[in-house]
C-alpha cells in the first residue's frame, strides 16, 4: 500500500467532492438557469395546503383533494354514525360524502380514535 501524504489525501477527497458541491443547490444553478428559482417558487404556492411538512389543517369549506382515508364506524369512537369521516395528515375531519369538502374539523387522530 502506497503512504500518502496528509496534505495529498485532502486534495482527493477535496476534488472528489467538488462536483457535489457544485450540484448543492440544484443540478440546474450550476448552469446559470433560472428554472432552479422557478421551482421553489413553484413550491411555495402549496405552502398552504396541508402536508406532511406543516402542520396546516384543512379548513372549513375546503375540499380533501389528497392523503386521505375513509374512517369507517364512525360510532365506535363516539363519532355520529350517519356522518362521513376522513383522516389526512393525522387530523379527523367531517367530510360531504359527495364532494370531500370539509364541513367540521374534529380533532387530532391520537386523540380520536387513538391511531
């Protein structure tokens, strides 16, 4: 096995490393584009919908459009029977049936039905 010298083994890794420096922020900045700003912005707009990475809810008149599972037996965890239910992002919603709007926020899931 060859001795490299210290100085020589930070040069590698330095070089080996550059071109992931050069992509940190995105694969197209590195070519002066300016589809890479387009993006992010792109992304704020779905700021205020809720997600996995915030904690909005869905509001009242709002409707689900996505991550969303049907609560069945409503009555066993104390729900109205007749309503519809949805969970989406660990939140209990009352929900129209017919369109998935919103017409009451129930609380957290935990604290609901307990998952």
């Amino acid at each position: 096995m060859t001795y490299l010298p210290r100085i020589a083994l930070i040069a590698v890794i330095g070089a080996a490393l550059t071109p992931m420096a050069v992509l940190a922020d995105g694969p197209m900045s590195a070519a002066g584009s300016k589809l890479a700003s387009s993006v992010s912005v792109a992304n704020q707009a779905h700021a205020e919908k809720p997600s996995v990475r915030n904690n909005l809810l869905w509001q009242v008149g709002q409707q689900i459009t996505e991550n969303h599972v049907r609560l069945r037996q409503p009555d066993a965890f104390g729900l109205k029977a007749d309503a519809t239910y949805w969970r989406s992002f660990g939140y209990i919603y009352e929900v129209s049936p017919e369109s998935g709007e919103v017409i009451a926020q129930i609380g957290k899931a935990s604290d609901v039905v307990g998952f």
